[in-house]
C-alpha cells in the first residue's frame, strides 16, 4: 500500500499522493471550464440527430446555428489494409487526389472552385478506413457540397497530378530510408504482424508506388467507395431537412455495395526483443502488449489502468520512476491502439543511450508493480474525475472535432446516446475490475524493440 506521512522515508509514496493530487487539480480544472462552455456544449453532447436521406444514406447530425460554418467527416470502410499485393500504397495514393480533379474540372480549375466556395477538403488514409472531412461557409454549402459530390463519385486521377502527388510520396519514401526512427518502425511492425496487411507501411514502397496506374486508382474507388461501408457526421449550420438532401446529392449515387477483402484478426507476436543498432546519442525504447477490443467489456477498466501506467502524461506512474524521480527520459508514455483487426497497450520513451538499459529495466519494474497490485483506490477516483472531466475539451470543443468523435462512435458501434452514457460507464468501473485488465494485458512477455547503441547490461 502507498502512503506515509515521512517524506524523506517515503519518497515514492510523496510523489504519488502529489500525482493525485496534480490529477485531482487537472480534473478540477477540466469540469469548471467544461461548466463554463457547457452552455455551447450541451447541444452538441446531448442533441445528435439520426439523419437517413431517401436513398438511404445515414449520418449523425449535430444543429449548431450560433456560428455560420458546417463541418462533414465521413469514412468508408477498409482502408490501407485493402492495398491489393505489390500496389501497397494505393489507398495512400488515391486520397492524395481527390481535390486534384474531378468531373469537369481538371486540377487547377477544381482548385480555383474550392477557394472560391471558402471550403476546405482533405482525404486521408488509414489502416481500416478512407477518411474524408470538408468544412465550409454555410451560405456557400451549395457549392462546396456539389465539389464534395465531385470529388467522392467522380475523380479523374489524371496523370500529371498522379505523377506530381506520387513523386511526393517517393520522396518522402527515399527521406524515410535515412531515418533510423522509421527504418525502424517497419522493421517493428513486420516482428509484431509479421505478414499481417498492418505489417506494410500505408505509404507503400519505391517499387510498389512506381506501378500504379490511373486504372488501378479507378477499379479501387469503384469497389470501395459504396453507402454500405459509409459513416457520416456533419456539425453546423444546417438542418435535417437540408441535410438529407445533400446526403443524396452527394452520396446518393455511389454503388450501394463495397467489394472489400477480407482481412484476419491477428494476434500480436510478444516475447521478442528487436534491436536496432545505429550509433546515436539517443536510445528510443517500445514495448508491445495485449490490448484490448473497444467492444469487450473490460475495455474500461484498461483504459482506467492504462491512464494510471503510462496515459496521463505528467501524472502517471510511469512518469514518475522515470522522468520525475531519475531524470532519464523527458517523456514516458503508454498508450491502447484499437485497431479493427488487432489490438495493443504501447509503451514508448526514449533516453540517453549510456542510460537505456536501466530505463528499460525501469519500465519492466513498473509494468511488473501494475500487473501485480493494480493501481490504488485513491488513483482509480482520481483518474476517473480525470476523464469524466477533461472529455468534452478533448473531443467536443470545435465543429470539426466533433463530427470527427462521432464519426468513430459510429465505427466502434457505441451508440448515438454514448456520450450521455459515457461518465456512468466510468465511474461504474471497480477497483478489482481496473486490477484484473492490469493482470491480464501487462503479464505476458512484452515485445520490445530499441533503436540506438547495442544495449549493455539488459
């Protein structure tokens, strides 16, 4: 148990009731300015409309008539995972594009039109979904939703802009060659998903990227961009009745089926130790454990116990042994990487290179401590003020930001009252339950990789 009232015997045990304390004052202060802008807020936590057009097309709508700007972010299924084999690289590719051209209009003319609407487009990819987001001036939405349109169902992937967007990328593929970091960051993700899709780098490879074709880019949009793999929230100026017909203007025509691939569940491969020699002054350190699903029902108790090791920057255990009380790293932390097919708790930090070997062993000790005896009631109270509080900030407090939360509530399948539910869920969590998820995830052997000098002594 923690706690003493000597400080020079109890070092440790004053360190972490000033943790508790630096957690109670951040959720303090986190609740009272979340009161504060309640009043902008409530609308957007608590009114989230189902919207379903006449083709269809669902979204979730938050009404937000006080600022003139709509936000849109939608997602399609699949993603970089569904790159078909030696075109790695393609999703990447392709959303590079879709503001490059489309319909009638080549690049410069549909670029022209985007500025002229004060709209703002991006695609992005990710491993399991192709992300797209627009923003734009309410009373301008006539022309931004028809460029949207364009861009979603009829890109050109012309071929001056491909080879101009694909030298971009084969630049930064050659950049990242000389990086040590991101050399070894393939060679990470290679050991822990060996053949797995999540094993290839979403920007593709020199030799992958060189043999896409305009036709490749078309056969892929066309199998993937569909409604039936479609999540859409849109923020703003805007009603339900006006949205349901932008929905179908701009969604409505797309192919109402994905063709995606299939794509395994796997499982992380742990107990290994990968060692990235490269003489530097610096030794960069990751460990990989179990994670777990977003739908499991000890998914909070993790996250609660991950906050406590490693997820509360300035306050957590981790933080503490290492940064706080040794000096050996300036930041330590530990994160849950959900992703659809697999799952991970990752633990990163980097130090001097003549120090990476006890910061390793340091790292071990606190892992090994969690696993063993949970964390402390007064911890557990303390981190759930925390996230109760700070959540709104966090993911609430812009247009933008909240269409993109509730973007992956839908992808999660969390439900449209989740942020309602969402404190209720917290604080239900038990100090046996956030004790059992610490047993379970930190007891295997980890992965672990360090990019640096050999290490001496490990």
């Amino acid at each position: 148990m923690r706690g003493g009232a000597d400080l020079g015997d109890q070092w440790p045990d004053a360190i972490a009731h000033r943790r508790i304390a630096v957690l109670h004052a951040l959720a303090t202060l986190f609740l009272g300015i979340f009161f504060l802008i309640l009043p902008a807020l409530a609308a957007h936590a608590m009114d989230i409309q189902p919207v379903t057009s006449s083709k269809g097309v669902n979204a979730w709508l938050v009404e937000d008539h006080s600022i003139p700007i709509i936000a849109i972010r939608f997602v399609f299924d699949g993603g970089s995972t569904q790159d078909p084999a030696g075109r790695e690289g393609l999703v990447n590719l392709m959303t590079g594009l879709f503001d490059e051209g489309a319909g009638d209009l080549d690049s410069e003319a549909f670029q022209i039109k985007l500025d002229d609407a004060g709209a703002e487009m991006g695609f992005e990819a990710a491993r399991d979904g192709t992300y797209g987001a627009m923003r734009m001036l309410a009373e301008q939405k006539d022309a931004a939703f028809d460029l949207l349109r364009l861009a979603v169902t009829s890109p050109r992937f012309d071929q001056a802009p491909i080879d101009r967007i694909r030298a971009q990328i084969l630049s930064g593929i050659i950049a990242n060659e000389r990086d040590p970091n991101t050399v070894a960051q393939t060679k990470w993700l290679r050991a822990i998903y060996g053949e797995h899709p999540y094993s290839r780098p979403d920007q593709g490879t020199k030799d992958s990227i060189a043999t896409i074709t305009a036709a490749d880019l078309a056969a892929f949009h066309k199998a993937n961009f569909a409604r039936s793999g479609l999540h859409v929230a849109v923020v703003g100026d805007i009603d339900a009745a006006t949205l349901k017909r932008k929905l179908d203007e701009v969604f409505g025509d797309l192919p109402e089926k994905q063709v995606l691939q299939p794509v395994a569940d796997t499982e992380l491969k742990l107990g290994q130790q990968l060692e990235v020699d490269y003489d530097l002054p610096q030794t960069s350190l990751q460990f990989a454990y179990p994670g777990v699903k977003r739908d499991a029902p000890d998914f909070f108790p993790a996250v609660l116990m991950n906050q406590i090791l490693g997820g509360g920057t300035f306050t957590s255990r981790l933080y503490d042994e290492v940064r706080e009380k040794r000096g050996l790293a300036y930041s330590v932390d530990s994160n849950l990487v959900d992703h659809q097919h697999s799952n991970a708790l990752i633990i990163t930090t980097a130090t001097r290179s003549d120090r990476a070997a006890e910061t390793l062993g340091i790292v071990k000790e606190v892992v090994k401590k969690m696993a063993e005896e949970g964390p402390t009631e007064a911890e557990l109270d303390a981190t759930k003020k925390y996230m109760v509080g700070s959540y709104a900030i966090s993911n609430l407090d812009s247009s933008s930001a909240i269409a993109a939360t509730l973007v992956e509530l839908q992808l999660d399948n969390l439900g449209i009252d989740y942020v309602q539910r969402r404190a209720a869920l917290i604080n239900g969590v038990t100090l046996d339950q956030v004790k059992a998820a610490a047993k379970k995830l930190l007891t295997p052997a980890p992965a672990i990789m360090s990019i640096g000098p050999k290490l001496e002594g490990k």
